[in-house]
C-alpha cells in the first residue's frame, strides 16, 4: 500500500517523505506542481515509488491502494491576489481528496495554518479567536469548518495541524516566503548583516513575536498523530513559546560567528539592521503568534518543542554545509 504526500517537493511534504524513508517506507506517492522545477532538488535524495501532478492525481486516485494521505500540498503565498485561485487550490482540492478519503476510510492529515487566527492575540483552537486577515488564511479556515461539520460523522481518522511560523531545510525554493530565519542567513552571509522591521503594534524595533517551529517538529507530530488512527480534530502545531524577531536574528549570526551576543548588542555593533515596515502589509501583519498546545497535549502529544537557539542553530549548520 502506499502512502501520499501532496506538496511532496515543497518544504514540509519533502521533509514528511525524507522522514519516511528513514522508517524503511518508500512505497510513496509523491504529488506535487513542479511548474517552479527547483522543487524537484528536495527530492533528488529520496526514495518514491511514483511521481503525480497535482492536476492528474485527482484523476487517477482510483487506481491507488493508499494506506494514508498527508496533504501538504497549498499555495502559501499569504500576498496572492487571486482569491478565485487560492480558493480552488486550498479549499475545493482539499474538499475533493477528503471526500475520497473518507469514502475508503482512509487516514487524512492535512496542512492548516496558524494564518486562520489573524491579528488576534487568542490562539486557541475556537472560532471566536479565527480572524484570517488575508486570502490565504481565509481559504485555510474555510478547510478547517468544513472538516469541523463533517467531524463526527467521519468514517476515518482527520487531522489538521495549524502550523504556526515553520522553518527549516528545504524550503529555499519558497523565495520570499521562506522564513526569517532563511532570509537572515542569507543576508548575513552577503551583507554582513541581518534587517528586521521596525517596530509596529506597540512592539519595539524586532520586538515583534511569532511562535517558530523547526520543520522537523512539524514532521515529528504528523508521525506521531499517524500512530494513533483513534485521534481526530484540529490541533495547533507551534511550540507554545513566542519569540522576538531579534532572537532569531540573534541565533543565526552568533551561529556563524560563534558568540552569545544580545541582540541590542548585535544592534549596536550594526550587524543587526531596523527598515522600515512595509507599507503593503499595514493591517495584514501578525506581530504577535503563539500557540496554545492544551488540545495537543490532551491528545498525549509528549516532548518539548525546539527553542529558536536550538532550532534555529541547528538549521545554520545545515545552510552551511549545503
């Protein structure tokens, strides 16, 4: 039987295939839209037993025996214009491959986004903290009440994680939208420093405060929620620690440099840059982020999230030997 990764080239999906392998599990099926081909680099190294288009997978479900589907695959640009679009990909895509899941009694873990909570300062798993404050947010929690309706009548296992701010290897190829920490080993690495918004929402100058969560967390609770078919729902996947931008500024250079500089002292020494807030992003920006991981603990998730200086170090290390 196999196993199907939608979005498989892209960040989490090739990650989720990569941690497969490493359990003897090749028999996957990989989807994916490889219209930007860099993608395929994140699985030139991986063992799969078959490649589909995003398009032509729908067409041809029928003739798979699967025995589970993490769909991972969604058009994550939080600045996309063409709603029309978003919404096919994200929310009338996802609709038709769990119906099809559901009809075979077939395990469904899907990508939610910690987007549907827009500015809101509660990050509980309830609607009245759900305020997405663009498309893209928007088309994840339309996903998320269409599972909720269809939850307790389900004939298999669904799952939705709301990844909060994921970073980690392979996800270069997602440009601008890669994480901060991406862009801030790159920038340091060709500029000599790091530039951070300046304050905004009554926070100080890279004071602004996401919940970042290394790429292999992520994985490591897709595998874990697999194991237990008896667990279904929508669950916040972030480590339930807000950090300042500054932090993660801070972990990479002093990674490259091998110091424990403050950030203010990074600031001071001009490694560290403030620019001005992007005005397009005015009443689109969450500063703060921060999951809450009562559900998931409930559910018996055990273990500890990595810290930004562990998770953060840790992928420097990677960039750097890439």
């Amino acid at each position: 039987m196999y196993y199907v990764v939608t979005g498989a080239a892209g960040f989490i999906g090739s990650k989720l295939v990569e941690a497969l392998n490493r359990r003897g599990i090749s028999e996957i099926i990989a989807v994916d839209n490889l219209q930007h081909a860099d993608k395929f680099k994140n699985l030139a190294g991986l063992e799969i037993a078959d490649y589909l288009d995003q398009a032509e997978f729908l067409e041809e479900i029928n003739d798979l025996d699967v025995e589970a589907v993490f769909h991972q695959g969604a058009n994550s640009n939080t600045m996309e214009t063409d709603g029309r679009a978003m919404m096919e990909n994200n929310f009338g895509y996802s609709k038709k491959l769990l119906a099809w899941c559901q009809e075979l009694e077939i395990p469904f873990l899907y990508a939610s986004s910690a987007a549907v909570y827009g500015a809101g300062r509660g990050f509980k798993e309830e609607r009245r903290y759900e305020q997405p404050l663009n498309v893209y947010g928007y088309s994840k929690f339309l996903f998320d009440q269409y599972v909720r309706r269809i939850l307790a009548g389900a004939n298999s296992q669904i799952v939705g994680l709301r990844y909060f701010n994921v970073y980690g290897p392979n996800e270069a190829h997602k440009g601008r939208m890669a994480s901060v920490a991406f862009h801030a080993y790159n920038q340091f690495c060709s500029e000599g420093r790091v530039k951070l918004f300046v304050g905004s929402d009554g926070y100080g100058d890279g004071e602004q405060q996401r919940d970042f969560v290394h790429v292999d967390d992520c994985v490591a609770v897709n595998l874990w929620m697999l194991e237990r078919p008896d667990v279904s729902g929508i669950f916040n996947c972030g480590t339930g620690r807000a950090q300042t931008f500054n932090d993660v500024a801070a972990a990479v250079i002093n990674t490259l440099r091998g110091t424990q500089a403050s950030a203010a002292e990074l600031a001071a020494q001009k490694l560290i840059e403030y620019v001005p807030f992007p005005p397009q992003l005015v009443g689109k920006y969450q500063s703060y982020t921060q999951a809450d991981l009562s559900r998931l603990r409930a559910a018996g998730l055990p273990g500890e999230f990595m810290s930004v200086e562990e998770g953060v170090a840790s992928y420097v290390k990677d960039l750097q030997a890439k």
